[in-house]
C-alpha cells in the first residue's frame, strides 16, 4: 500500500463516521478536541482513569478550553461512551474512563490503523 493509499483510507473512514447511525462511531472523530480527550482517557483507562484537572493540563490551550472540555465530557457521559467514577486514592477527585463499548471501537480502529502502515510498501 503506498502513502496516497493509506491517506485515501483514512479519509474514507472518517468521512464515513460522520454518516454512521452510531453515535459512538461518530464521537471520536467529531473533532480534534474529541478525539485528543478520548485518547487521553484511554491512556489512562486501564490505570486508575484520569481527572478533569490532568485532561486540562495535557491538552494544549489551542486545542479546547476548560469549558469545551467540560462540555465534551459531559456529552461523553449523557451518551454513556465515558463513565465517570470516585478516585480510589483521593475521594474528592473524580476519574473517566472509556464504556467498555468505546474502548473497544477504539480497539478496533487502533488495529486497523497498525494494518495500514504494515502494508506500506518501502521507499528505497
């Protein structure tokens, strides 16, 4: 596969998502602030999840404010593809993580996006 190829695929698979019935589908590429928050929470999904505060200060301002991260979560969570729980370490602060369903589409994608770049034919 050569680097026009895999950059064709890409698009194609996230202009598709856009058109998807599932909302969940749709989430991780609704925008660049959508999809670094959710790759944020899923390096952190198997650990003890991660706060607001640590979302906040990993996302570069240019990204998203505090508000629009807020408003992302909170969409994530009425949606049911985070899920949001009490620190086990420090009562007062509250994790997310993925829902099981999100955190194996991102699974999935992540797998299909290794495929791509296995089958890139070398330059010499």
């Amino acid at each position: 596969m050569t680097e026009t190829e895999i950059i064709k695929e890409k698009k194609r698979n996230i202009y598709s998502s856009f058109f998807s019935e599932d909302y969940v589908s749709k989430f991780l590429f609704k925008s660049i602030l959508h999809h670094v928050i959710s790759l944020e929470i899923y390096e952190n999904n198997r650990l003890n999840g991660i706060s607001f505060e640590t979302i906040c200060a990993n996302i570069p301002k240019s990204i998203g404010s505090r508000s629009s991260i807020q408003s992302i979560l909170n969409e994530a969570l009425e949606k049911n593809i985070f899920t949001k729980e009490q620190s086990k370490t420090d009562k007062r602060i509250k994790n997310y993580y993925l829902s099981n369903n999100f955190f194996n589409m991102i699974n999935s994608w992540l797998q299909k996006e290794g495929s791509y770049f296995s089958k890139l034919t070398p330059r010499i």
